[in-house]
C-alpha cells in the first residue's frame, strides 16, 4: 500500500487532492528502500545497529500516525525506538516491546539500551551489567535490532541517524538527569511540514518538531525490576541459605562467618524437619492401609461367616439333608414315637425315620429311653407284670 507523503495531507489530516498526492507518490518510487526488514524467524537473536545501520538513500519522509496505521510498503516499515534499562528483564519489559512491536501492521522495533556508565550515573547499581543486557533484548522475539550504549536523553541526531519515525513508552513521567520528564520535548512536539528541516531550539538542544512521534504504551502492574529486588533484599536470608547450600562460598555471597554457621545451622535444622516431616507422611499412609486391609478382612469374615451360616442351616434346617424332626402341635399331648426301620446286618434295626410328638420334658425323656432300649433288643418281650 503505498504512503501518503505529508504534503499530500493538510493539517488537519485530511488527504489532499488526488493528483497531489500521486506526484508525492511517483518523487517517492524514484528510489527503492533498503531498510532492514523486520525478522521472519526466530532462529537467531536480534542483530546490532551497528552491525545492520540503515543505509537507505530512499528519502525517508516522515509518517503521521494515521498514515502508519494504514499500513506502508513492504520496502518502508516504520521504524519504532524503545529504550530502557532492562535489568532483570521480565515480562514487564517484554509486554512493553510487545505493544511497541504491533503498534503498527508494518514495524520495525529498534530497542535502545543504556551503557552501565550511563545507568549508574543517573539511576544507580544494576544487577546485570550492560552486556547480560544487550543479549537479553536481542533474544526477545520482538526485538528487531539493538542499538547499544543508547543515549539517556534522546536527540535530533540520534532519531535521524536510525531514521526513527515513533518512540514508543508509557505515559508516566520519568524524572531523571535534572528533567521532570526525559520524554517532555518528544510528548510537547508541535507540527511540522518536512522530516528533518524544520527544528526548534528547546531546552539546549535541537528537536525536530513532528506532530504524534511519541506513541504511548500500557505499563504492566505488580511487576517492575525495583520490585524484584525488593524481593531479593527482604528475604535475603532465604537465598543466601538456598545458595550456600547449592555450593557457593561465603566469600562469594560476602557473609560474615558468623553468619554462615548461623545460616548452616538452620539448614541442618530445615532437613531434620523435613525427615521428620516424611517420617509423619509415611506413617499415616502405613496408618492408612492398616485400616483399609483390615476393612477388608473383616468384610471377608462377614461373607465367611453367611457362607458358614447358609451351609450350616442347609445341612441341619428343616428341609436339610440330615433327618428331620417334626414336632405335634398339640400341647400336652403324650409323646409319639414313630421308627421306621430296616433290617441290617447283625440283627440291629438302623432307623430311618423319627417323629416326635410335642408333650413334657419327662415324657420327651421316657420317649427317647424306650427308644433307646428298643434299638437294643429288637426282638425281646415285654415283660408281664
């Protein structure tokens, strides 16, 4: 799609007449852009400004923000600074590159990143130094080229020498080097007709007065290199144990020797509590399966004991296979004895069948007694009386 040129818009950003704009167009396709591309793949980090400079001779005119947003040429991508310190790089910082990176459907993110002389200078000690820092914003997938010993006050020279067309940061201010805001005269630009022509002296320096060059992004809350270090220091005692532990010296973590006994102690202590701790868990497992084997055992008895029961009253019961009783419902009745039996060998009658009639206890007794005495002498008289 091609760009319109800022001549080809009027102030209010309204396109201007046809013809206009395609003359601006045709003095524009005179000569190709050679600016680097942004990268397609991931299969290698980020490369150095000074290592891929912009050395299009194509003129770079300036782009409003409309006109970015509508998309630019293959061959022209936007070109969209961000800079920052970078210590501990988190997804803080990677958000904010994220937002700079699709700001616009065509862009090329140049990341700028301060030298340690120029950090420490203005904001303090760092915990990574500047070449930890460069490699961490070359192997963000964001991150198109990076511009090392990136200045702390941005100038005109600077954004025409990388041809920058956006500078992309959040809308806090950010007080530093005596300035309320390092990011005032980018914010505070007026408008201008031309890239570079048109400059102001502001505040000691010259600015190139462009109208929306400063494109704001979200910050991310609860998450910021200055919290991670608060961390770090208020539970100080933690890591230096954690990493005394892991094999470094107390030199290296720069304890006092006093303090390394102390926090060699605590370690010993923290694995006495730990065996003790797993010593608890694996008795309450063996706990735990004592009483789930006994649960077991005792539902096994309790089917054992109903198969006895059904066996029992199967084989004794009234309908079993041993002989069965009847018993006359009539109270008080004398006792009955029915025998039914068969000859065997020796003389001896084998009995086969017993009825008993319901009657006293005396005559149950008297009962079996004749009983008795008949299956002895089978063929004996009575005896007269």
């Amino acid at each position: 799609m091609p760009v319109l040129a800022p001549d080809a818009e009027s102030e209010r950003g309204i396109p201007r007449s046809p013809s206009e704009a395609r003359r601006s167009e045709e003095a524009m396709e005179e000569l190709e852009h050679t600016c680097p591309q942004p990268r397609l793949t991931l299969t290698a980090p980020a490369p150095f400004a000074d290592e891929t400079s912009c050395q299009c001779q194509a003129p770079h005119e300036k782009l409003t923000i409309a006109q970015a947003r509508l998309g630019t040429p293959v061959d022209r991508p936007v070109r969209v600074y961000a800079d920052g310190i970078f210590d501990l790089f988190h997804s803080g910082h990677a958000r904010a590159l994220m937002q700079a990176k699709t700001l616009f459907p065509n862009s090329y993110l140049l990341v700028g990143v301060c030298s340690d002389d120029l950090t420490h200078k203005f904001k303090g000690f760092t915990v990574m130094n500047e070449t930890e820092r460069y490699e961490a914003l070359r192997h963000c997938r964001y991150v198109d080229e990076v511009i090392r010993d990136a200045p702390w006050t941005l100038t005109p020279e600077f954004l025409e020498k990388h041809k920058i067309d956006f500078v992309a940061h959040d809308d806090i201010p950010y007080s530093s080097a005596g300035s309320d805001d390092v990011y005032k005269h980018i914010k505070e630009a007026a408008t201008c007709r031309s890239a570079w022509s048109c400059r102001a002296f502001s505040e000691g320096f010259l600015f190139p007065l462009c109208s929306g060059m400063f494109v704001p992004t979200q910050r991310t809350e609860g998450i910021s290199t200055s919290d991670i270090i608060t961390r770090i220091v208020r539970d100080y005692d933690v890591y230096a144990r954690r990493n005394l532990q892991r094999g470094y010296t107390a030199k290296e973590l720069n304890v006092s020797f006093i303090n390394e006994k102390k926090y060699r102690f605590q370690n010993q202590v923290d694995k006495m509590k730990e065996k003790v701790k797993n010593v608890e868990e694996k008795s309450k497992e063996f706990v735990y399966k004592v009483e789930e084997k006994s649960h077991d055992l005792i539902q096994k008895w309790e089917e054992k004991s109903r198969e006895f029961i059904g066996n029992f009253l199967e084989l004794f019961g009234p309908d079993g296979a041993w002989p069965s009783i009847t018993y006359d419902p009539t109270p008080g009745a004398p006792a009955k004895v029915e025998t039914s039996c068969s000859p065997s060998p020796g003389g001896a009658a084998r009995h086969s069948h017993l009825a008993f009639s319901t009657g006293s206890p005396q005559q149950l007794r008297s009962t079996c007694q004749i009983s008795r005495n008949a299956a002895r002498q089978p063929n004996a008289r009575p005896r007269r009386r």
